[in-house]
C-alpha cells in the first residue's frame, strides 16, 4: 500500500479563453501575453503548494500545458503524458457562446447539461476514460514518489475528479491556473481518495 499526493494544475490563460472560445484538442495554441505574466505572478504560489521541488513536472501534449509547466518550472525535466490533451468539442469547436446562441445543436446540449456527446466530436464517457488513462500513466510515472505535479487541461481535472469521487463533472470546473491537490492510496491496483483540496490562486477570467 503506498499513499501520494497528485497535484493537477490547469494551463494559464490563451487568447481563446478570455474571449470564451471553444479551444480543444483541434486547436494547438500558446499562452497570451497576459497568461505568461499571471504565471510570473503566480509562480512562487503555485510552487509553495509543493512540499519539495520535483523531480519532473508532468505535462500534456497540447502547447499550453507544456509552456505552463515549463514557466512555471523552468530548471525541471519534462514529461509528456499524451492522454492529458483537452476535449474535442466537434463543430463547437473555435466558436463563441454568443456564436453558437442560434445553432439547434448548441441548444440540444445545453439542454442535456453536457451529458450527450459534442457534434463530431468527444463523448463525455470515452473523454473521461482517456484522462484516466492520463492519470493512470501519471502514477505510472511518479510509482516511487510521494508527490507528483501534472500540468494539463480544465477538461482533465473535471473528468479525473469525477471519476474518482464520484462528484458532479462540472461541480470540478477550475480557472486558469487553479486545480487540485488529491492525495491517493493505491492498494493491489486499486485507488482510493484520502482527501482533495481545490487549489484557489487561478485567474478570475
């Protein structure tokens, strides 16, 4: 039996998410400028989380986590977990809210609170199992340390806390920069949650 602490960061600001657009899987882009200067004010916030400096940060594939991890951890290896990418939101995808108010397919999704799959793209069951399987591979890689840091998507942390708790998906919804501390027992492959603490520094946008 062997407890750890995982902690799940989501990525800094990119241009997409302060104008409430839908960026996914299909859309690679970078920070902002305004996401890489929260993250230099941030920076020594985040990091205090930690109770000592890692031995390797973990991050999705997807330029966002990568260039947060790096920011936020410049002198530490980095290792890229490919199961940890965002959501494919289908034709939402690049859309605005107020883009898709008129579109009958947006409507039909609101109304199932997200439960049905996106048009093209992902369902919210088959997501939540590939970010498990980013999860999985992240104990996989942290098996002989006690506290590992895995910087990936909003999307990732809703589906991993719900998955493992048993909450409301978008009850684990994070800003930018925020996430979760979750410490874990594994025992004969299984995990259970001793306990998680919402980490509150994120961006109010």
């Amino acid at each position: 039996m062997q407890t750890k602490t995982i902690i799940l960061i989501r990525h800094a600001k990119t241009r997409s998410n302060v104008i409430e657009r839908y960026s996914g899987v299909r859309t690679d882009e970078g920070l902002s400028d305004d996401g890489i200067r929260e993250i230099k004010i941030k920076r020594d916030t985040i990091r205090s989380i930690l109770s000592t400096e890692p031995a390797f940060v973990i991050s999705g594939p997807m330029k966002r986590a990568k260039e947060t991890a790096a920011l936020l951890f410049p002198s530490t290896p980095l290792k890229i977990v490919p199961d940890l990418t965002e959501t494919d939101f289908g034709n939402f995808e690049g859309k605005t809210f107020e883009e898709l108010g008129s579109d009958p397919d947006y409507q039909k999704w609101i109304d199932s609170g997200g439960t049905i799959p996106f048009p093209g793209g992902d369902d919210r069951s088959e997501y939540i199992a590939r970010s498990m399987d980013g999860f999985f591979e992240i104990l996989s890689l942290s098996k002989e340390i006690g506290e590992t840091v895995a910087v990936c998507h909003g999307g990732n942390i809703m589906a991993v806390m719900n998955s493992l708790t048993g909450g409301e998906y978008y009850d684990f919804r994070v800003k930018n920069l925020g996430g979760y501390v979750i410490k874990i027992r594994e025992d004969d492959e299984r995990i259970s949650v001793i306990s998680y603490d919402r980490i509150d520094c994120g961006s109010d946008s």
